[in-house]
C-alpha cells in the first residue's frame, strides 16, 4: 500500500491543452458581451451565453450536434457558466466587490463596538459573552453579514450544531454568494454525517468560486462517505489541479484522497474509471 501511494505521488501530473474547446470559444465571446452589460446577473449571463452559442454555432455547424438535445443544451450552458467564473475578469470583480460590500464593518458605531469586543471574547474563547455581544450587534444592524458568522463560529464552538446551522443560514438569506458561510455550513452538516445536505452547499461555493478548491474538497469527502467514488474522484481531481497551482500543503491531503479512491476502485477491478475521470480532468498517471 505505501509502495503504491509513493509511486501514485511520483507520477501524478496534469496537463493543460492549447485547443479550446467549444465551451471555451462560448465563454470568450460571452464575457465580451458581459462586459457591455449595465447589471450583471445571472439572467443577463444567461442571455450572453445564448447569443455566443449561435453565433459560433453558425461560424462552425460542427458544433450542432453538441447542443442537438435539451441535456447537451443544458450541458454547454452550465459549463461555460463554470468557465467564465473562472476567466472572466468581469463576472469575478463583482463577486469580489460584492464580498467587500457584506463583509465589511456595520456603519452603525455600536454595533461596530459591540462586535469588535465580541470577538476578542471569541478568540479568548469566551462564547457566552462573544454570543450575547454578537445578539446585541445584530439587533442593531439587520444586515451585518460578519456578526452572524462570528455568532455561528461560536456556537459550533459550543458543540450547538443547530444553532450554527440557524445563524449561517441567516448570514446567506442576506449574501447568499458569502464563501466563509457556505464552507462552513457544508463542514458542520458533514460533521452531522448529513452528507446530502452538506453536498448542497458545497456545490453551491463550488458555483459561485469555481477557483476555490475547498469547494471541491468538500464535495469529495462526502461522496466518498456516500461511496460514489467516481464523484469523488472527479471533485478531488479537480481540488488537486487548484492546490497544485497553488503550490498548497493541502495538495497532500488531496493526493492522499485520490489514492484512497484509486484502491477501492483496484479492489473492484475498476482501475479504467479511474483512467477515465483522470482523462476528463486532463490529470497523466
């Protein structure tokens, strides 16, 4: 087994190729639309993508066959979707600019008070104080998307998953794009072995930071416990390719996941799924 897992370490690579793709082609002339946008949303995204598609659909009719079916339709378009929150530089800005918007400080100066002593009692690890200043900020402002969040880190310090669960949850009802409650929440519903649930919001910070490879970690763990390997395989693939860009020490715990897989999937003689799901995500073994 160790023998295996050092020879697996050894040879595991990816490789990215210079051809685009058809869903590449897609996403460039889309974002170019993006960009003329006077509100970029998901609609108007949309919109973008289906104006892309025919005009390169009538460049190239070889392509007509891809999008022949509703499922190739619906295929393309969540693709090209996951391509531009990766490349387009216009789409990514107003995720960030959104981030800086809901997690900045509460205008309202005690309630900016209330949370900044709040947190010193959360990383002095006094929760019940941390808890009631937090109640007190949020009382004072509806909307402070930091509060809710330090208020759920303290009572899944607390072991109160439920109320975790019940803050974060309001922490998205106001940002549903916040990355530090989607993560979390996915890491408590896996905790509470609801891995279905947990899957959800995974797949969710997944959709809005296709660049975060956390997302796709997540998603891995838990289909692993739901023993779909193949999903598995193919999320931790996809978190490894990120971290190994990223030059990341969790590239390990992702090498470590994929050899896991790469052995129950031996056991079963099913070593082409493996070849196969590594092909798509253009990793060489």
């Amino acid at each position: 087994m160790k023998k295996l897992y050092s020879l697996l370490l050894s040879i595991l690579s990816f490789i990215v190729s210079n051809a685009q793709t058809f869903e590449e082609k897609i996403s460039e002339k889309s974002c170019e639309c993006i960009k003329n946008l006077k509100e970029i949303n998901n609609e108007n995204n949309r919109n973008c993508i289906s104006i892309a598609m025919s005009e390169i659909t009538i460049d190239d009719d070889s392509f007509l066959k891809t999008i022949s079916t509703v499922e190739g339709v619906n295929s393309t378009f969540k693709k090209v979707d996951s391509i531009l929150k990766k490349t387009c530089n216009v789409i990514i800005n107003s995720i960030e600019n959104k981030k800086e918007k809901f997690y900045s400080d509460s205008k309202n100066e005690t309630a900016y008070s209330f949370f900044l002593t709040s947190t010193d009692m959360l990383q002095q690890e006094n929760y019940d104080i941390a808890i009631e200043g937090f109640l007190i900020a949020i009382d004072l402002d509806k909307n402070y998307v930091k509060a809710y969040d330090h208020l759920a880190i303290c009572y899944r310090k607390k072991n109160q998953l439920d109320k975790a669960i019940k803050y974060y949850k309001k922490s998205l009802e106001i940002f549903p794009e916040g990355d530090l409650a989607l993560m979390n929440i996915g890491v408590i519903y896996r905790i509470m072995e609801d891995y279905k649930e947990s899957i959800k919001y995974y797949s969710k910070l997944v959709d809005y930071y296709p660049n975060n490879a956390e997302g796709y970690f997540g998603l891995s763990q838990n289909y692993l416990m739901l023993n779909d390997e193949e999903k598995a395989l193919d999320n931790i693939f996809k978190a490894y390719k990120i971290y190994t860009i990223q030059d990341s020490h969790y590239k390990k715990d992702a090498e470590l996941i994929i050899n896991i897989i790469q052995e129950i999937l031996k056991s079963r003689n099913q070593e082409n799924i493996f070849k196969k799901i590594a092909d798509e995500n253009n990793i060489i073994i």
